[in-house]
C-alpha cells in the first residue's frame, strides 16, 4: 500500500513511468472487463487506453476515497458505456437469423452486424478462480461464448452491472457510485439482468464440463477432432456432434442446426488438406486450421474453431473465419510443408 501511494504521488506530479507501474497490475483484468462489455477484442483495446487516458487526465481529482482498482473499474465501465452509445452490439450468427440451407453456397461475409470476436483469455492471462468471494461466475466462465453473447443481449447499463457485482463481485454500493446511481436502481437492474442472462446459459458451463473431462479426456477430444480434418473422415468427425450440434462461421450469417445438416455441409465444403494446432479460446477448447496454399506451398492460417463441449460431445463449433485472430492467440501465420 505505501508503494502504491507512492507511485500515486510520482504519477500526480506528471511522471508517466510511475502511472505505468500503478496500473501496470490491472491491465489485464480491466482488458477482460472490456471485453465483456464490449464482445471484441479489438474495441477492448481501444477502450482500455482511452480508460487510461482518462485516468492519467484525471489523477488530479483522485482522492483516494475507493481504491485505485475500483476506480479503474469505474472509469472503463464508463469508457465502455461511451462506446456502446456509439455502435450496434455485437452478436453471434445464431442470434442473427435461422439457420441456413447446407446446400446453399451463399458464405459471403458480411460487414454488419459486428461480430462477437474471440478472447485469447490465456494470452492476456486470465486467471483461474474467481475474482472475489462474492462473485457468482469464475472469471474464465465469464469469458465463455456463451456468456459473452448472452450479456450482449442485456440493456448496457445492466450489463455494466451484473459484470462489476457477479463476475467481480463489487458491492451494490460500490456499483451505484461507479455508475452514479443508487443501490436501489442497482439491485433492480441485477435482477432483471440475471433472469435475462439465466435464461441463455445452458445448464453446465464449459469450465465445469473441461474439468469432468479431465486432462486426458481433452486430449483425446482434441486429437480426434484434429486427425478427422486431417483424414477429410467427416463421418469421424460428425460422429464427435451431439445430435442438436450447431456450427456457426462468423463473419459469415450463416449457421447450421443438428448432426444431419451439418454432415452435409462438411461433405459439400470440408475436403481439403488441413493442419492444426490446439488452443484455448474464450475458456474453451479451440483449434488453429491451416489450409493448404498451393501457391505458396504452405499451410495458411485459415479458420479459429472454438469447441463447445456438452459432455464428451461436441454440441457447438464456432469457426471464426479471419486469420487475423491468429496473432492475438500467439499462433503461426502459416506451417511449413
């Protein structure tokens, strides 16, 4: 604490070295807090350094009343409100339309809506647990597909609230001054937003169900969903699904409901030369697939599968189409021969 009100004084008198150390600590934290509110990597960041900005600006008027880190928590809530004021919320293609014809070849990107994006959560070093005793989510819960979507569903307000009191476990006092409001106007909206946010969760988070697995089990999910790409053996593959399976391919609309169709999908789209790495993605299981190039001769970073698991099964694959994503996730951008 005496270091800390140190580096506070330094950072006043206008010495950036010290601001950097004073919040050096809470980077990562305040960036996952950004994501969730935001569901994008990208604007995450963006919203991040002008939440520093702004607490650089406003070291002034700091007087030491909460702690440094709610006060943080208080100025990139408030970042993100600004921006959410600004643009769409971001969703996932099962909460755009229908699901769509496999035999249709219509697989066009599209510009909008803006896309849900996919959090490098052990790149950034999220960490296990949960970030107070009061918090009702695990921190890597609350960066789940799932979750992520579900909150992008919710009035951003209630949003901010549900994150600053059950994913960190802030007082409802704590959330009313955050947000110049009070406890009451807090409570209402924590409850409003946990029915909302319950009613789109499945019953087990995937924290829960990679734990029942266990190290060995995951392993041979992984390699199995590796080696049936590598093979073009869709049949392997979709005998992996759970019968209701759904595959999503942000930014494209277009998604597919149930084992049959996207069976034949795969038949239609899948045969092609493949390799891959396994990651984690949003606290679940994901994969790099590196298409072959054969101008280049190489592997080309293609496609991010992140793997929903209902038990052994997989019951969803979210195949983020932009190679772009690999570089956040520490990924190559292309393998050798």
């Amino acid at each position: 604490m005496a270091e800390e009100h140190g580096l506070l004084e330094r950072a006043r008198a206008g010495d950036k070295g010290a601001f950097g150390e004073l919040v050096e600590p809470h980077r990562g934290e305040l960036h996952a807090h950004c994501y969730r509110m935001l569901g994008s990597v990208h604007d995450a960041e963006d919203a991040l350094q002008d939440a520093l900005l702004r607490t650089w600006r406003g070291l002034p008027r700091f007087e030491g009343r909460s702690s440094l880190r709610s006060w943080l928590y208080k100025i990139a809530t408030n970042t993100c409100l600004d921006m959410l004021a600004k643009r769409p919320k971001r969703v996932l293609p099962l909460d755009y339309g229908p699901p769509a014809d496999p035999h249709n070849d219509d697989l066009e990107p599209l510009v909008e809506p803006v896309w849900v994006e996919p959090y490098p959560d052990e790149q950034l070093g999220l960490e296990d647990g949960r970030a107070a005793p009061d918090a009702r989510y695990e921190l890597r819960e609350s960066v789940e597909l799932a979750f992520v979507a579900a909150l992008q569903h919710l009035p951003a307000r209630q949003r901010a609230v549900l994150i600053l009191r059950d994913v960190l476990g802030f007082s409802a006092r704590e959330v009313a001054e955050a947000l110049d409001t009070s406890d009451a106007a807090v409570k209402s909206a924590l409850q409003r937003a946990r029915k909302a946010v319950d009613e789109r969760l499945p019953d087990r988070s995937q924290q829960a169900t990679l734990r029942a697995l266990g190290d060995e089990g995951i392993r041979k999910v992984i390699n199995r969903y590796m080696d049936a790409w590598e093979r073009s053996d869709f049949d392997a593959l979709v005998a992996m699904l759970a019968e209701d399976a759904t595959l999503a391919m942000p930014p494209t609309a277009s998604w597919y409901s149930g084992r049959d169709a996207i069976a034949a999908f795969y038949a239609i789209h899948g045969p092609a030369r493949w390799r891959h790495i396994p990651t984690r993605a949003n606290g679940q299981l994901a994969v790099g697939c590196y298409l072959w190039d054969a101008d280049s001769g190489t592997y080309a970073a293609h496609v991010l599968d992140v793997l929903t698991m209902r038990g052994t099964r997989i019951a969803a694959v979210t195949a983020f189409i932009d190679p772009r994503v690999f570089q956040r996730f520490g990924l190559p951008d292309e393998l050798p021969r």
